[in-house]
C-alpha cells in the first residue's frame, strides 16, 4: 500500500488501492535545494536552486 499515487494520462499504473486503480504507487522520491559558494571567504548573495520533482 502506497500514500502517494502518480497519475499520468496514457499510462495505466498497477495500484489496486481503493479510489487509485490504474495508478502508479510512487514507493520514494527525492526533492532538494542546492547552493553553489565560490569560496569561504565570499560573503556576496547567493542563489539557491530548487530542483523539479
């Protein structure tokens, strides 16, 4: 038993969970942020880019 589905048209996943059939149980994902730093000395703004899912 899965807590989160993937639903995607023209795809049929193999969840048999009530109220999700046909969908794709999603067993893990990542999701992170990322900062590059030029040197330890720089004090200047940084950027910090979220990634896509």
């Amino acid at each position: 038993m899965s807590n989160i589905w993937l639903k995607m048209p023209g795809l049929t996943g193999d969840s048999m969970d009530l109220g999700h059939e046909g969908e794709t149980d999603v067993l893990s994902y990542r999701w992170g942020l990322s900062k590059s730093q030029r040197n330890a000395t720089c004090y200047s703004w940084r950027k910090v880019f979220l990634e896509r899912i």
